[in-house]
C-alpha cells in the first residue's frame, strides 16, 4: 500500500494567500501552469496528495515565489513550533517581494502584532484602539520606506 502524504494546512493556505495576492483565478492559475482548476482548487483545500516536485515548480512560478518557499511550508513539521519573534528575525523577508524588513522593521512589525492583540476592541475604547493601531502602522511603513 502505497503512503499518502498529504497536502499541510500551511502549503495549502500559501497557495491560496498567494494566488490570491497576486489577483489571480484558478482560470489564470490554470492557464499558467498547466494544472487543472480543480486540482489547484483541491490543493487549496488540502484535499489532495502532496504534490510531485514539477508541480511544486510549476505553482511556483505562477505565483513568483521560489520552488524552496513552497517546499518548505510543505514539509513544515507540526512539532517544530517557534515563536512569532524567532522566526521573523530569523529570516529575511518581504512583504511585498521586493524590499527586505530590517531588524527594526520586524520589530516595529512585532510591536504593531502586539498592539492588536492588546487593545480591547469594545465601544468605549474603539477610537482610542484605532488611534493606537493606526500609530503603530504608521511607525511600521515609516521605517520599512526608509
């Protein structure tokens, strides 16, 4: 009997985040890649096979990103968590594929992640929420525009 590996929550949902990004249909997708609608589709859902290395390639491409991006979300291991911190500044990253965040753009992007989480989001602190949060934004894009 053949193993079934398949397709983590986290491959499936950064196919879909980046098709998505990137304002593309599972038609275009499709027209791109070769790959059936329905197949991206199931992938999307993790309801399919891990996908072979072409595809993986193929998916890829159409979506601007390494085939190693892919890769490494697909065989993320569930036992292997790290915090929010250790991984974005382990990493060198982009938002929007072109300008990498700086240390203090991670972590003013932290502290912005923080301020979300903190606030209490009711009708007697809603402006002062918004106000705090849109402080943090503006922190953030400041320094990641420099």
């Amino acid at each position: 009997m053949r193993d079934v590996r398949a397709v983590n929550k986290s491959f499936a949902s950064m196919v879909k985040h980046l098709r998505k990004k990137r304002g593309l249909s599972l038609r275009e997708m499709k027209e791109l890649t070769g790959i059936s609608e329905s197949y991206i589709n199931r992938i999307e859902k993790g309801d399919r096979e891990c996908p072979t290395y072409p595809v993986i390639e193929r998916l890829a491409s159409a979506l601007g990103v390494e085939p190693v991006d892919l890769l490494e979300v697909s065989s993320k291991n569930s036992n292997n968590v790290v915090s929010l911190e250790q991984l974005l500044f382990s990493r060198e990253f982009t938002v929007d594929g072109v300008n990498k965040f700086s240390s203090e753009a991670v972590a003013l992007l932290l502290d912005l992640i923080d301020v979300v989480y903190e606030v209490r989001w009711d009708k007697d602190t809603l402006i002062a929420d918004i106000y705090e949060i849109s402080e943090a934004v503006d922190n953030l894009k400041q320094e990641h525009n420099n």
